[in-house]
C-alpha cells in the first residue's frame, strides 16, 4: 500500500499556525485529575487543537471518562511493527487522558497495527506513516469517529485494558407497502406514538408527585416524627392533597411516605411509576410500482391474499400518520446494510480559500479510513463501517453556491462520484465489496472552487479488478446526520446534505450575542463582496447591538428628548444583552423620574405602561421593528440591500424540493443512503405530506423522514386573550323555551381584583450572599398580598430588568387569584447564584438564590411558614417588619413603629396601644381558670381591666379621647370604647 503523508502535512501546517488550546472544565467524576474547590468540585483539563469551541472540549471530556493506565510497557510476545507495538499496563496508576492527541494517537495505532497484520504494508515505515496519517485526520477535525471509538477504540492496543461488548442496536420496525398487513401496522405505530406521548405525562407526573413527598420531608427542620405527619408538616400534606388530587393511588402515596421514612432516595420511587412504552423507529419501504399506481390513480393489490385498495387511499393514510405523527420514515428503494463503526467526513474542512476544495486530500483520507475498516472488520459482518458525508449545506455556502441550484447538486454529485471511485480502488487493493459507480456529472458546471475535483476526475479510472472474489466486507458510503456527540464534536455550520439553517450563529462574545456564521462569511469573500459590504451585510443579519443611529428609535433620539447618559448606557445594556427594544425600553431601564420629568409621562401612564414604554412615549410598530431590526438584525442575507440579487440569492432558504432533489443527486454516486429529514411548519396539511411522499416516490430516495414543527396548536394557545374575552365576541346562540326551564353552565375568566390605590404594605431590605436586595410589597385592603417589588443594586440591566418583570408577573397573578401558597412551593429552596448568607432578616439567616429568599420571606410573613425560618417565631424580633404582632403576646415597643403616617395621612395618634390577637385570661387567686370575663393586660409597666372581648368585634378605629383601638359598634350607644368607655353615635 503507499502511503503519501499529505494529510500529515497539511495538518502539521495547520496545527503549527493555530497552536493548541487548554480548556478548563468541571467534571463530576472523582477520578479526574486537576485542582479542585469546594465550589466547583473538580476540575478537568482538556487539551486541543486551537479552535475548538467549549461544548466540542466539554464533549471530549465526557467522552474520555475512563481512567488509563499512566505506565504501559510492550506487550510479550506480540508481533510489532516499528513503532506500533501492542502495550499492557505496567503498575496501578491510572488517569484520565486529557489530551486530544492521545486518544487520536490511541485509535489510529490501533487501526494501523490492525492493517499491517493483515499485510497490508511493504515495510514497517509505511505502517507508521499510515498510522500518522489516520491520527491527522482526526486531529485536524477532517474526520471523526463515533462516540464508541473515541472513548474505547484501541484501548486493548494502548494500555491492554477490555473493549466492553458492543451495545446491539435495536432494528426498525420494518413496514411494507405491498403487504396486506401494511395498513394495521400504521394504525399501531400512530397508536404506539400517542399512547407513549400519554403515558410519558403520565409518569412525569407521578414523579414528580411522589418525589415532592420526599422533598417535604428532606426540608423539614422540626421534630423527625412531626415531619412525617401531614397533620403537623404542611408541606408535607400539600404534596400528599396533590398526588391525591392528580390520581395516584393511595397505595403509592403511602409507599412514598413509607420510603421517605427509610431514608431511601428518589431511585427507589422507580418502582412505583409505570413503564414508558418503548417505541421503535419504523421504516415504510415503498416499492417504485406503487408510487406509479398512486400517479396513475390504479388499484394496488395486496401480495399475500389479493386484496385490492385504491392506491391514493393508502397513500392518504400514510400522509395522515406521517403528517400526525412524524413517523414512519419512508424508503423508496433499498439501502445497504450499516453495521460496525461510523466515521464522518467533515466536507468543510477540505476547503482551502486559495485552492478551493482538495479532492486529493480527500481521496486520501477515505482511502485510509476505508483501508483501515476493511482490514479491522471480522470477515463473517455484513459490512466493514459506514463512511458518511457530512456538512454539504456548509461547504456549498462557503463556495458561494446557491444550495438549489444545478451546479450545487453537480459539485455534490462530484465530490460523492470521487469518494465512491476511491472506495472502489480500496475494494481492488483489499479484496473487498465494493459500491456500483453511478454516471459522472456534468463537471463543466464546477465552479472554480471545484477545479481539483473536477480534474482528478477528468483522468480516466482504472479498470475495476478487485484483488480476490470480495472475500471481506468493504465500508458503506453513506451521506447521513451525525448523532449528538458526534454534531457537538465537529462545531459544523450544517450536517449530513442539509441546508444551513441560518446564516447567523450565537456568540456571547459579540455584542448582541450575534454574528455570521463561517461558511456565510467565506461564501460572501467567494462572491467578490468586500471586507466592508461584509461587514454591513453582517450588521443588517446579526445587527449592530446598539440603538445609536437607529432608524426610529435611537439613542440620539432619546437624548434629544431629555432622557439622561446613565439611563442610555442602562438602555445599551440590555440591548447588548439581547433584550429586544419593545421590552428593554421600560419604567426600570429608564427610570421613573426619567419618565415623568423628561419624558413627561403621568403616573398612571407609568403604571399602565411601564413594561414597555414605547408607544407611551409615541414610536409606533414601525418604529419599533426598525429598531429591533437596526440593534438585533433581520436572522438573514437575503434582504441585504447592499448585496447584488445574485449574492442574496445564494442565502435564500431552499425549499424541500431542493432538498430531496439534492439528496437523488447524491445517492445516484454512492452505494447508501442520502438522510433526508423534512421539517414542515405547523399549518402544513396532509396534501403537502402527501405531494412530498409523491416526489420522494418519483426520486427513489433511500431515507426521507417528514415531521412537522411549530405546530399551530401551540402558536394560538398562548395568543388567546382570555382577559378580553375573544369567545365573547361571538354572537351568542338564539335560544327557544317550549314549555321547559334550559340552564346553562357559563364559564366565565377570571377577574383581576383591583388593588386600592393608596396600599399599605412593607419595605424589608436584606443582603444575599453579599447582594443587595429590597422587597416591596403592596397589599389589598384585607391584608393580603397584592403586588411585590423587587429591587437590585449594582447589578446587570438585564438582570435587574428581569428580576423587575418577574415581579410583575408574580403580581399579576397575584391579583388573578393564584394562592401566594402556589408560588411559595414553587419557588423556594431553588438554587442558583447569588446565594448564601443573608443579613438583615431576622427569620432567614441562610438562602440558596435570591428567589429562595424572597419566597421564603413572603412565606413567613404572609402564610405563617414558620417551617421556611431559621429562627423560631417565639425567638423572632417582632419588630422585623411583615412579621406582624406576635399571637398571644404584646409588642413591648413603640407601636407607632409598626404603622405610617403617611398612609394613614397623620391620624395615628401617639399613645396608640397593641392588643394580642388571643389576649391571656388574668390567673384567678384559686389557681383555676378565670371566668369571670376579665383580661389582664399589661401596658408599660401597668395594668388595666377592661371586659372581655374578641378583638376581631373592634372596629379598627382609633377612640378619639384616648386613641386606643378598642372602639365597638354598641347597640345601645352606638359606639363605645372598651379602654375608657366613651361613647358616641
């Protein structure tokens, strides 16, 4: 076999320019080497290539999660071959490989040791290089290998460690067109897909049910007998009523509890929540005599009995399960076997910006790998591995192609045509199977990135002779998407033949976190724009991340209209942050003295309005979508104005024709299949699954899978408008009474209750791990909570915005009618940053986010939780403000403390007393309770008498001689004061 060391070369260039890069990662597992912090925990380093983006290095760590051996020493006894030698492990000292470089050193040895046993090398340099070449590849991100390989491939070679048993992967549930069972099949896959749909709710919700018995109990701080009662543990008999209430049975509740007791943890509740139904990927084979009975309208029979149906019918009810269900994936025409390893061929990556595409390095890669399969593969499989192409969308953008056009689908057929002749002279060179050679394209349509490829194919190939009668599998060239892993891996624009979806990518490094994608960027230089209309082209698709020189509304704008730099700078902030200008322009961003002096809002406008303070201020749809489209973008080139109409042309979004007629181009080359995946819009009907399955017949693809997305349902669930009353607007139904009495049940929406406008309420100020945190509260006219206010200083503006709108929201429900109850058990013990110590309250002294502190706080001083306090409420100051008088006890304080007079506009007078809410009866001289009807009240060192009462009959106005609240309504008097018996109408 020769061996050219280009990949090395070329990777060696790229390698040596870009240099590697150290990625820092926290990692759960115990064993993993690097510094560790209590915070953090541990800390892995992953080592690679400069470039990688950090979900690629997270990735690689997870793949890499088995310890090595640190020491190995050559295997005795075992053939080597130069360098590449089988090791064993040489002491107990193990670590996990963190470097890149070795797991690709680890899999290419292996393979290349593999090869040579079988004779495939001359000589042992050869042998080496080969081995250098395959670990090229993979290094510079040319190929990749599937999860499998990466975390155990080579490792008996390397270290002398097991290969685990290969998991058998579960074969599709096979469905044929021309079988009589066809149509009951597609009736239990579409009632397969929604009774898992169904029973997957419903173990979700057993879960959580029985999982927040637990948690009730975990959280509970009192008496360990008291917190396995429901009648002592509120929490613990809220979660019990709600378990109940979604149907569990009773047995499951009590087994629950039962095992909460035992200390046991939430695996152990696995045995009392059902089974998801397992369901398998269907596969429809549809032979090419049907499609032609569908566009003839004939009658398509059956195999086994002769049953006859119209062929359209069962085309329809095929379209209706796929269109409901997105499933089965339909075959049109036979594919080969894909069995053993997978490796994708990253098609980007080959793409030189000075040369174009470099078919020679691509034909040597395949070649490899290809050799390196064949000759590892056991002789008894059905095949060697699958090579699969990958991200055509993404190398035709960078080219400047339009994704349909024809000669896009001509350089892809190309490029498919080059790597199927390759396999075939791997096939002449190991004896292998090899794929048929489909009709060469029409290489005058290449474009100059193409060149190479269209030479390399101009030479005419050699006469197909394979080297012995196909004793050995050959590898399957396949053109398919990638799993997961594999995706986050090769940080591609696009995968498998399709599009790329959008020429603009996330980056929290840019401002707006926007930017263009590689392949676009590249594609625009390949068109001859330049580095400025690049520029601007990306602007109008990613935006500017700001508002200045926006067309509507913009900073100059605002500040023309009075409002002030730190207010601006608040604005830019969120803009940067990705708020969209219809939300980031509110009361909080701008603030409300910036908005009442400046721009001259009243309070009520500020109210009404201050999420979004846009039209208040007078900027008008148009305004706004300009400014959204100036800070944030259009999402696309496509309406670029300073991009010529063939530029713009090559990032419109192709149509799924494009797509499928993209994908025949491609299987037409090669032996597999070309994965073709069809993601349609919600509103789409049944007819267009229908024509799509039609075209897809005429094609004779390989693979297509058609779903829906976005489906309408849950577009117009949340655009119902159940405060206005759409339904409302219909004309009520006329109604006839004959000799009969017609009662109707009227669901009428909720109704918002109105909070008084001058609210009393409470400000508690605290700190949260070192944060600053305020929290207002407005009540209604009862006392219950209303409305909160949260505020954050020197914090984000998004942030501080988001906290703000949380806010509001929780008021808004609030005042619907949501029990505070509900937010409460949602919110508290939720942990995120910042968290920790709290100082300032004398009921929380620890939190574990700011809403575990805020929900807590409301909890206390509003629902008597005395479960969420640190400190008990006997031991609490009773001054700590929404705490309230404790019960049975008097406040020994100033109780002017505890009430405004602004509020109550300076009618509070100043001799104001506080009565307990149960007041203890005066102990009688015998030692038995006192029923003479006398309370014993004590007041600054002394005692009074007064006659007893409930103090729930006192009317809550002050007595005008003396000032207590002890004022009755009296029947006889009218009114009358228990303190000093004053009387008066």
């Amino acid at each position: 076999m020769q061996v050219f060391g280009r990949l090395a070369d070329f990777i060696a260039e790229t390698v040596s320019a870009s240099g590697l890069e150290t990625h820092l990662l926290a990692s759960s597992d115990d064993d993993a080497d690097g510094p560790t912090d209590a915070a953090s925990g541990t800390v892995q380093q992953i080592t690679t290539p400069a470039g990688w983006s950090g979900t690629a290095a997270q990735t690689l760590a997870d793949l890499l999660d088995t310890p090595r051996p640190l020491q190995t020493s050559p295997r005795k006894g075992a053939k080597t071959f130069g360098a590449l030698c089988p090791a064993s492990a040489s002491g107990d000292e193990r670590a996990l490989e963190t470097v890149f470089a070795t797991a690709a050193q680890r899999l290419s040895g292996a393979m290349a040791w593999s090869a040579a046993r079988q004779g495939g090398f001359a000589n042992d340099t050869d042998a080496e290089l080969f081995a250098a070449e395959l670990a090229a590849s993979l290094t510079g991100r040319l190929v990749i290998a599937d999860a499998t390989l990466i975390r155990e491939g080579g490792v008996d070679w390397a270290y002398g460690d097991p290969v685990p048993g290969a998991a058998t992967p579960t074969p599709p549930l096979t469905i044929r067109v021309n079988s009589r069972q066809a149509p009951g099949q597609l009736r239990r896959v579409a009632e397969t897909a929604l009774r898992a749909s169904v029973l997957d709710v419903g173990a979700r919700v057993t879960r959580d049910r029985l999982e927040a018995i637990g948690e009730a109990v975990r959280r509970c701080s009192g008496d360990i007998e008291e917190c396995f009662d429901p009648r002592r543990n509120a929490a613990l008999a809220r979660a019990m009523r709600r378990a109940l209430k979604d149907g569990l049975p009773e047995e499951a509740v009590e087994r629950a509890l039962a095992l909460a007791r035992q200390g046991t943890d939430d695996e152990a509740l696995s045995a009392l929540i059902p089974d998801a139904v397992e369901t398998r990927p269907a596969v429809l084979h549809v032979p090419a005599a049907f499609t032609a009975a569908v566009s003839g309208d004939q009658t398509w029979t059956f195999e086994q009995d002769g049953g006859e149906v119209r062929a359209r019918d069962l085309r329809t009810g095929i379209a209706r399960t796929v269109w409901s269900f997105g499933t089965p994936s339909l075959a049109f025409h036979a594919s080969p076997d894909e069995t053993g390893p997978s490796l994708w061929i990253n098609l980007p990556a080959f793409l030189d910006r000075k040369h174009g595409f470099q078919a020679e390095l691509f034909s040597d890669a395949l070649r490899y790998w290809a050799i390196a399969l064949t000759l590892s593969a056991p002789k008894g499989a059905s095949s060697a591995g699958s090579l699969a192409l990958t991200g055509l969308g993404a190398l035709l953008m960078s080219t400047g192609l339009a994704y349909g056009s024809d000669a896009a689908r001509a350089a892809s057929a190309a490029i498919a045509h080059l790597a199927t002749r390759t396999l075939r002279d791997v096939a002449m060179e190991t004896g292998a199977a090899a794929p048929g050679l489909g009709e060469l394209p029409d290489l005058d349509l290449l474009p100059a990135a193409f060149s190479l490829v269209a030479a390399e194919l101009r030479t005419s190939p050699a006469p197909f002779l394979p080297k012995a009668a196909l004793a050995r599998p050959g590898p399957t060239l396949t053109c398919r998407e990638p799993d997961a892993t594999v995706a986050a891996l090769i940080d591609a624009d696009s995968f498998a033949a399709k599009p790329v979806a959008s020429a603009i990518t996330s980056d929290a490094d840019m401002a707006g976190g926007r930017r263009l994608r590689d392949c676009a960027r590249a594609g625009l230089l390949a068109l001859g724009c330049s580095v400025t209309e690049v520029e601007r082209a990306e602007d109008h698709a990613a935006g500017h991340g700001s508002l200045r020189g926006a067309p509507g509304i913009s900073l100059e704008d605002l500040m023309a209209r009075g409002v002030p730099a730190e207010a601006l700078e608040r604005l830019e902030d969120s803009i940067a942050e990705g708020a969209s200008v219809r939300h980031a322009l509110n009361r909080w961003t701008l603030g409300d003295r910036t908005c009442r002096d400046a721009l001259c809002l009243t309070s009520d406008v500020i109210e009404r309005d201050g999420n979004s303070l846009c039209h208040a201020i007078g900027y008008d749809e148009a305004d706004i979508r300009a400014a959204d489209a100036h800070a944030h973008g259009t999402g696309d080139l496509a309406g670029a104005a300073n991009l010529s109409a063939n530029t713009r042309q090559v990032f419109n979004t192709p149509s799924h024709q494009d797509q499928m007629l993209m994908a025949a181009s491609i299987e037409a080359q090669i032996g597999g299949c070309c994965q073709t995946a069809i993601a349609l819009d919600g509103d789409a009907t049944i007819d267009d699954v229908a024509a799509l399955i039609d075209l897809g017949g005429e094609l004779g693809l390989r693979a297509l899978s058609i779903r829906r997305t976005a489906s309408g349902l849950f577009d117009l669930l949340p655009a119902i408008d159940f405060d206005k009353g759409d339904y409302a607007a219909e004309a009520p139904p006329t109604e006839r009474v004959v000799e009969r009495t017609i009662e109707r049940v009227v669901e009428m929406p909720a109704a918002r209750r109105k909070l008084p406008d001058r609210r009393k309420g409470y400000i508690q100020k605290a700190t949260v791990g070192g944060h600053k945190v305020y929290l207002h509260t407005g009540e209604f006219d009862d006392g219950e909570l209303g409305e909160i206010f949260i505020d954050m200083h020197k914090e984000g503006a998004a942030f501080r915005s988001l906290m703000n709108n949380f806010a509001i929201a929780i008021s808004i429900g609030l005042q619907y009618g949501v029990p505070l109850e509900e937010f409460v058990d949602a919110f508290v013990y939720t942990r995120f940053e910042p968290a920790g110590a709290v100082q300032g309250n004398d009921s929380i002294q620890h939190a574990t986010s700011i809403l575990d502190y805020l929900f807590r706080e409301l909890g206390v001083s509003y629902l008597g939780r005395d479960d969420l306090a640190e400190i008990p409420a006997d031991k609490a100051d009773p001054g700590d403000l929404g705490r309230g008088v404790q019960e049975e006890k008097l406040a020994q304080e100033d109780a002017a403390k505890f009430i405004s007079r602004g509020f109550s506009r300076g009618q509070v007078p100043d001799n104001i007393l506080m009565f307990a809410n149960a007041p203890k009866r005066a102990a009688s001289g015998d030692g038995k309770d006192n029923q003479s009807g006398h309370y014993e009240i004590e007041d600054q060192g002394h005692a009074t008498r007064s006659t007893s009462r409930d103090i729930s009959v006192y009317s809550g106005a002050p007595c005008p001689e003396c000032g207590h609240f002890t004022v009755v309504m009296d029947d006889e008097t009218g009114q009358k004061c228990d303190a000093c018996n004053w009387t008066g109408s």
